[in-house]
C-alpha cells in the first residue's frame, strides 16, 4: 500500500470519529506544520518542507483515543501540536502523517485550595490558568516569555524554564510536575494516570513518548510583581548587580540583563535613547528598597515602572527570554541565538568571547537557579555569519566551560544536556511501541531502532 493510499484510508475512518476537527487545506497544512524553528537558519533549511498530510483538532480526550488508535493501525506518524510558539521544530511533522492540535482539550478540571495545586487540560492556555489562579490567591511558578499565547502542553512538552526560573529553577526539577494523563499509542490505547515519578520521563520530551491530556502542576502565592529598571555605563558593573540582585535577600521573579546596543531595539516605551546596559527586573513590593539601594550605591540609574499590569500588551515579561530575540529579529532577522549556562566568574568568558566576536555577538543573561544555586544563564544574540561560523562558537563556548542547550537541532538531546535519555526511551517503549509519535525528534530511540 503507497504512503497516498494509507492516508486516503486513515481519511476515511478519522471523518466519522465524533468531537474531531478535520483540516486539509494546504493553507492550513502549512500553518499546522510550523512553528518559531526560523530563529534558526539551520532549522530553516532542514524543516522547510516539512508538510502535515493531515491536521486534526480533537475536541475530547475519546477522540485523541481514537486517533491514537487509527495512528497505529495504518503506522502512520502522529505529531502533538500546542500553540506552536516554540523555536525548535518541536511541532513540525519531519515525516507528514497526522498533526493533532490540542487547543480543543482547555477545561481547568480543579484547583485544590489546600495544596494550591491545579489540574488543566493540556491545550490551556497559560494565560487562562495564571487569570483563574489569581482569583485563589495562586499564579503558575514558571513561565515562558509566550505566556500569553503558549499551551501548558506545549510548554511541558517541550520547554524548560523562563520567567521564575530565577526563583524556582527548571521544569523538569522535582516539585513542579505532580501528574500526568496520557494516552498511548498502541493497539488498544490506555489512558493513564501517571504520578509525579513517571510523569518525569515525558517532562521536555517534544511530545515523542506520549500524549500528554491532562496535567498537575503546583503554584506559588501570589505577588504583585514591580517593574524594575537598572541602567548601567559598565557591562562588568551590570554583571556584578545583576549577581547580586539574585542572591539578594528578596524574592525576584525575573532577573534580565541586555547588553546597551540591545536596548535600542526594545518595543516604544522601553527603548528610550541610552548609552547604558540594562538590567530588568520583576521583585515583590518589599524588595525594592533594596534593590534601590544596591542599584545607587553601585553609581547606576534606577527607575521603579510600578506594578505590572497584566492585561495590558507589553511589559518586562515580553523583552525577557526568547522574546529579546524575538524583538532583534524584527528589526534585523539576520540575528539568531544560542543559549547556555555560564561558567563561574561570567565575565571572563564574556569578554574572551566578545573581543573576537565584537558586534556580531550581543549580550543577553538571565538569572536562574540550579541544582540551587544561583546562575546566570544566557541567551546572546549572533549574528548569522553561516553554520561553520556558529559551530565554531558553539565550541568556543564548550571549550571556556559554559554548558549549551543548542536550538540549532531537532532532537531532544542535543537541544538539552546532549546525553541520552533512558528513562525517556522507555517511556517511548511502553507506550509508543511502533514508534509513531514526533518520529525522528528523541535521539536515543533513533539509535535503538537502527
């Protein structure tokens, strides 16, 4: 049987399947086979013509059952699809098959006031579930810079940390990812329950060991955040606050730092004419006195921009994280980046990198925290110059200690830590035996195979 004639077949049987959306549009075919991947250059030429044959939206969890189900009959590719505000291919079909969206799964199944513990649908929006936590007190403890926009799904499918990553670490640390449903893809396909154990495997796994419905996350207490702006004449400056403000005595949601030739590309009413560094951050209303203080002792400028105000468009969320290159690249889509965890001192990997670099490589640091300790984790802005002059970086930075998450690949490994993954290939095993979800994304099942 030909790849057109299985396909015409699966067609036929998923259109009587109730509580599924059918596309196929080529319109639509390319919009769901898509994601951020043109960050990258590289990823552009690899993920171009990646083409879904079909697209569904599945309004139940029944009818991903059956979908799963239809899947492995005809050994046909299914690839799991949030909102598609990624930036690795992560939702991009690499051989066509079928694209299941799960922005119909979107109910807030409960919140248990006691643990402050929530349980959503996997196509929620971030958003959504930050908006229905206030109201009990409670906001999501980590978050991507997309927050608006941006699946929970998708997020723990595919993302590992953000926004609060300063205070509360990685996605895939113990404590945030209590539960798990999710469907299989075997013959009879299961629903299950997983616990905070056996969720682990599936946490940062580009959906290719199961699809995740349903999930249980825990929350922090509620903060008003304060926007903070730190401006600085010295980069070296800049880097000693930023470590400071993070080991500080107060509670810090966001810790950012943009090299000044940055900060002139911010959004209208962030880029104020500067010649200055700039360090953004988000503390409780307690914090920033001290942070005022660190700041003037320092000689370094201070501007407290009040409260966030979430429901209006732009605030210090949206230039943190990804964003920053969101923003670069609006102006100058030549830029792309790379992101990493800096070796201890910081800066002097920095400015060994930035005299041979110069201006084709800007600086952007988060503040995060690892195995607890404070880090400085960093996401610069490169100038695209071609794949050996990236790999040549790459190295560089390998070589003077820092520890890269290259988004320049398609696979969960080597866009992680670069290790295999067994738990992760067993998860792949038990519950997607023939190997028909986001094939080609989890190395380590690529090498088992072959």
């Amino acid at each position: 049987m030909t790849n057109t004639e299985k396909v015409e077949l699966l067609l036929s049987e998923l259109k009587s399947v109730p509580d599924l959306e059918i596309y196929q549009k080529t319109s639509d075919l390319k919009r769901f086979s898509k994601d951020f991947f043109d960050y990258s250059p590289i990823l552009i030429d690899e993920l171009k013509d990646c083409l879904a044959d079909i697209v569904v939206r599945p309004l139940s969890v029944d009818a991903i059952i059956v979908v799963a189900q239809m899947c492995n009959k005809f050994s046909t590719p299914l690839t799991l699809r949030g909102s598609g505000t990624g930036n690795y291919g992560q939702c991009v079909p690499l051989n066509g098959g079928v694209v299941m969206v799960m922005s119909g799964l979107r109910k807030i199944r409960n919140f248990d006031s006691k643990s402050g513990e929530i349980t959503v649908e996997s196509g929620c929006l971030l958003r959504d579930i930050n908006d229905e936590l206030i109201k009990h007190g409670r906001q999501l403890r980590l978050l991507p810079s997309t927050w608006r926009s941006a699946s929970i799904g998708g997020f723990i499918a595919g993302g590992s940390g953000g926004i609060g990553s300063v205070r509360w670490g990685f996605l895939r640390d113990p404590g945030h990812l209590q539960a798990l449903e999710v469907i299989t893809t075997e013959d009879s396909p299961r629903k299950l329950e997983l616990n905070a154990n056996n969720s682990e495997a599936l946490n940062h796994a580009y959906g290719t060991n199961g699809i995740i419905t349903a999930l249980t996350l825990t929350t922090a207490p509620y903060v008003e955040w304060q926007q903070i702006v730190v401006d600085c004449f010295d980069l070296d400056q800049a880097v000693d606050l930023l470590s400071k403000f993070s080991c500080a005595a107060l509670e810090l949601y966001l810790g950012t730092l943009l090299e000044k030739e940055i900060v002139t590309c911010l959004p209208s009413g962030f880029s104020k004419p500067s010649s200055k560094h700039r360090i953004l951050l988000l503390v409780s209303p307690d914090g920033v006195s001290t942070i005022e203080r660190l700041a003037k002792s320092a000689g370094a400028d201070f501007d407290d921009l009040g409260p966030e105000n979430l429901k209006a468009g732009t605030g210090l969320r949206e230039l943190s994280w990804n964003h920053t290159t969101l923003h670069m690249r609006g102006i100058d889509p030549t830029w792309t980046y790379l992101q990493m965890l800096l070796p201890q001192p910081e800066l002097e990997m920095m400015k060994k990198l930035k005299s041979e670099w110069g201006s084709n490589l800007l600086w952007h640091l988060e503040c995060v925290r690892q195995n607890g300790v404070q880090r400085l984790a960093s996401l610069p802005l490169v100038k695209w110059q071609g794949e050996e002059a990236m790999n040549q970086l790459i190295s560089q930075c390998r070589d003077l200690g820092a520890v890269i998450f290259n988004p320049h690949t398609i696979t969960v490994e080597d866009g992680g830590l670069g290790v295999i993954d067994s738990d992760q290939v067993q998860a792949k095993s038990n519950f997607d035996p023939k190997g028909i979800l986001n094939p080609g994304k989890l190395k380590g099942w690529n090498l088992k195979v072959n």
